[in-house]
C-alpha cells in the first residue's frame, strides 16, 4: 500500500475523530446554551459517528483488507461537510460561530480550508491505488 495513501486517511482520522471533536467540545457548539438539547444531541451523534468512520476507514487501509472502501468513507465524511456548507444558504445554515466570528484566511473558514485539502488529498489517493493495483497486476 502507497505509503501516501495511509498517511491522507490517517490525517482525514485525526481531523475527524480526534481534533473537530476536541474543537467542537466547547460553548459555541456541543454545550452551547443557545442550542436546543435536541441540536446539541445531533451533534454528539454526528461526532461521535464521522469519528467511528474515520477510525474504521483508517483500519481498512491500515490493515490493506479494502483500501478503496477505506478512502471511500473518509471521503464521505468530507464530501458531506462540503455539500452541507455549500447549502447552507438554502437551510439557514453557516460556518459562523453564534456570535457572528469564525476562523477565517483570506474571508474562508479555516474548516473548509482544511477539508478541501483532506478531500483532494483522498481523491489523490483514489487514484494513487488504482495505479497502485495497476502496476502489480502488470509485474511493474
């Protein structure tokens, strides 16, 4: 297994399983007092759940028992966040903390500065296993 691909779903775990849980475990999000406790819920439930997949995709790449299905759901979880964001004017949605700040570079959330990068990194590693199983089956 490319090491790269290891290292870009690895990186998608950490991210999703260990630093948005640790960023989003504060006053503006999980415990948030403006949040209904059913919001509050949701988002437990949605960090515990991309953590669970990012783990698990980082196991079957680790592992190599099925990479390909391993980039697939880190991708889901980046691809969602993506699609969610781009939405979110038809939902109400935004990036924007309740007081109205956010961590920006250049007028971009850093978070979706960060997952478009992790995205093109998975997307990249797609590509490096299918050249990857190309070249054994042809003895390169």
């Amino acid at each position: 297994m490319p090491k790269f691909v290891t290292l870009s779903v690895g990186l998608s775990a950490i991210v999703f399983a260990v630093l948005i849980p640790v960023l989003e475990l504060n006053s503006t999000h999980l415990t948030n007092p403006e949040w209904p406790s059913h919001a509050r819920l949701h988002e437990a439930w949605q960090l515990l759940t991309n953590a669970a997949i990012s783990v698990l995709a980082l196991g079957c790449v680790w592992t190599n028992r099925a990479p390909r299905i391993g980039i697939s759901l880190a991708l889901m979880i980046g691809v969602s966040f993506l699609t969610a964001w781009a939405l979110g004017s038809i939902y109400g949605g935004s990036m924007l903390h309740t007081d109205g700040t956010q961590m920006a570079v250049g007028g971009i959330n850093v978070a979706v500065i960060v997952v478009i990068a992790l995205t093109a990194l998975l997307l990249a590693s797609l590509w490096k296993i299918k050249v990857f199983n190309l070249s054994q089956k042809q003895g390169i």
